[in-house]
C-alpha cells in the first residue's frame, strides 16, 4: 500500500434522533460542503465520490450530491452494513493510492427509524441467517430475541463465561463514553451516567445487556476527502492527516467458532494485525482511538482484537483506566455510537472526522494531548471490518 493518501477535508452533521432529522440529501449536502470548505478547494477538483448508505433506494448517493453540484464525475454507492462508512473511505483512499484520481470524495448519511436494528426485507433469505443458524446450535436460550441484540448479547454472555470477568465491565464502558460524550457538542446522548443507572436499565438480552449498554438509532452524515500527497501540495494544504494503512477483513470458517467470532472478533484480529504490519507501527504507538461500540460488550472484545490489551485482560484494562484520558488510550472520545450516535452509513466517516480533528489538536475539551496517530475500526455483521490508521502530517 502506497502510504501518500492523505485526508485533506472532513466534516459532519450532528446526529439525531428518528424524527427529528433533516433529509438525507440535505444532511449528506451540509456535510459534503463543510468537508469541501474545510478542504479549501474547489468542488470540480473532486474526480470521484462514494456514497455510504444502507437504508434507502439506488443511487440516493447521487440525490445527495446533486444538492452539492453536478459535475458528472463517478459515483459510486455502497452499503456494507455497519461498516459501510468506511467501506467507502477505503474505496475512495483506494481509488488514490492506485493513481486513478487525485482526489476523492466519501460522504455517508442515513435516516433511521425507531427501535432495534431489523431488515426491510422479509422475503428472503437474510445474510445474516448462516451466523443466526449457528447461534442456534451453540446458544440457543432467548432465541425470541433476534438481530444485533441476541448477536452481541451473546457474545458478551460468552466472554463473561470464558474469562470470568465482572459483568460491569459492560457497565462501566457505558458511563465511560457517555462521560466523554459531555464534551462532544455532536453527540446525542450527553448527559452522565453511573454505573448503577446502566444496571438497573431494562434488560433486552438476559442475564447482562440492558439498554443503557446499546447505542440509539439515529440520523445523521459525514463525508471526508482525500487525495495524494502531490495534490496536497499543489494546492498548499499544510494539516492534511495522512492515512499510513487501511485494511478490510471479511470473515473465514473461524467466524463461526463461538459467539464472540460470530460478532467479528477474528475478522478484527486479523485486520487489525496486518494494519499494525503495513504501518510499520505497533498498538503502543497509538494515542487515539475510535472504535465500533454499538453494543458495549464489543468495545470490551474488540479492546483485545485491535491488541490495545491482552486476551482476557479487558476488565483490568477498563479498571486501571487505560481507555480514557490519563491511561494508556482514549477510546471513543466523541462518546463513540454509544453516545454520538449510529447512523449506519454515517458511522465511519464520522469516525474518521473525529480523528483527523484529534490529530489536528481541534476538540477543545475532548482533545487528547500530543496524539500523533490514530486507530479506526469500524465493523459490518454479515460481514466486514476496516481498521484504519491515522498519522498527524
């Protein structure tokens, strides 16, 4: 991988609650126009351009690119479930890399609607029906709870019993994002929890997951440009971020090992692996990170597959303090999905946009002091991870 692409414009919309939303063309066009202006270029010199989404009908990528101008360029819409945000980041830092253009755009957005996750088709057959098949054979209590609760509801049972640690642990994720959200002004959720307040929640997948553990569906966009480093330079861009490696992992036969597999554990391993492998760089040298927690169980496994800690040592990680500021990382500081927000396409460019911010030292209270690089992981059931990673230019 060529490591000259760099992310020259960000920006995002805040997040909402179903109902309270603008159109998604309209929230894709703010962000779009926010990451050309933060960009400080022109928008006919963007050669490319990938939209995110999984909610909605074909090609709602160019409905909202419309708004912003037509110029006639290639437009390419993605849906990659969860991941499907920075799917499109890493066609268009693809797109770059191989010198196809110079410069390219990915924008994500998504109007949700109340209430859990579900799919809008129920006149065949589910890509997640294989995963929920083998649930069925090797955890097959509550099966009347369906989709990501049961999947992650699962895994986090499971990786209790396995390692048998506390069942806060979950509970304290929750209160540590949501306090990190506080100074976030695009998060949704920012008013402090406790621990107590997590636990005493309704229950949606016994004996552990409650609803304070579980990210709000909701709407919003963000978009990023990048480009080559030659272009940066022609046009005197001085605080690009430049992307040192990017991969993407689907899954293998592994994946239906146990319920922690099942929700990406390997497809994050071995992502995260070769990303550390192409950058030349190890875990410790991260200082920021932003991470897929749409269930706080997976923050905890996902600590150990991005090798932030070691296997089963995820309660002393949490408990020493190593995900927030004054310990070994920050984890989620925008409060992550759990706070910020979820909408599906969105998710990973607005990930991305947090961490150019950091690195460009531009999150006031949030800021994490000196970070210099940053890790994304952004994860898809069904199934597709991007882990991602950042360094200051």
């Amino acid at each position: 991988m060529a490591n000259n692409v760099k992310v020259i414009g960000v920006d995002m919309v805040k997040f909402e609650k179903p109902g309270m939303q603008e159109s998604y063309d309209v929230m894709a066009s703010k962000a779009i126009q926010g990451a050309i202006k933060d960009a400080g270029i022109n928008y006919k010199e963007i050669k490319q351009a990938f939209a995110s989404y999984v909610y909605g009908d074909s090609t709602c990528g160019q409905a909202a690119l419309y708004k912003v101008g037509m110029t006639g360029i290639p437009v390419i819409n993605v849906n990659n479930n969860c991941s499907s945000g920075s799917t499109a980041l890493y066609l268009a830092r693809q797109a770059v890399s191989s010198g196809a253009v110079d410069c390219a755009l990915a924008f994500g957005f998504e109007e949700m609607q109340r209430g859990a996750l579900k799919s809008q088709w129920d006149d065949r057959v589910s890509p997640m029906q294989h995963f929920n098949d083998r649930l069925d054979e090797i955890a097959p209590e509550y099966s009347e709870i369906q989709g990501a609760m049961r999947l992650f509801g699962a895994a986090g049972t499971a990786y209790i019993n396995k390692y048998g640690a506390n069942p806060d642990i979950f509970a304290k994720v929750s209160v540590k994002t949501r306090n990190h959200a506080m100074n976030n002004p695009f998060a949704i959720l920012n008013k402090p929890i406790t621990v107590e307040e997590v636990l005493n929640a309704p229950v949606i997948y016994p004996p552990y997951l409650t609803r304070l553990m579980a990210c709000p569906p909701s709407c919003g966009a963000a978009a990023a440009i990048v480009c080559s480093e030659e272009f940066a330079k022609k046009h005197g861009i001085s605080d690009a971020v430049e992307i040192i490696s990017q991969v993407m992992a689907t899954d293998t036969e592994e994946s239906y090992k146990d319920e922690i597999h099942i929700v990406g554990a390997d497809m994050t391993r071995r992502a995260a692996k070769e990303a550390y492998e192409l950058a030349g760089i190890g875990p410790e040298d991260v200082d920021v990170v932003e991470l897929h927690d749409c269930f706080t169980p997976n923050e905890v496994i996902t600590y150990e597959g991005l090798g932030l800690c070691g296997e089963g040592e995820a309660e002393t990680f949490i408990n020493n303090g190593d995900n927030t500021y004054g310990g070994k990382y920050v984890v989620n500081p925008s409060g992550g999905l759990m706070s910020k927000g979820h909408p599906l396409g969105a998710t990973g460019l607005a990930q991305c946009t947090e961490l150019v911010w950091q690195l460009r030292g531009q999150t006031n209270e949030r800021q994490v002091k000196g970070a210099k690089v940053a890790l994304q992981h952004n994860l898809g059931l069904g199934g597709a991870v991007v882990v991602t990673m950042y360094k200051k230019g």
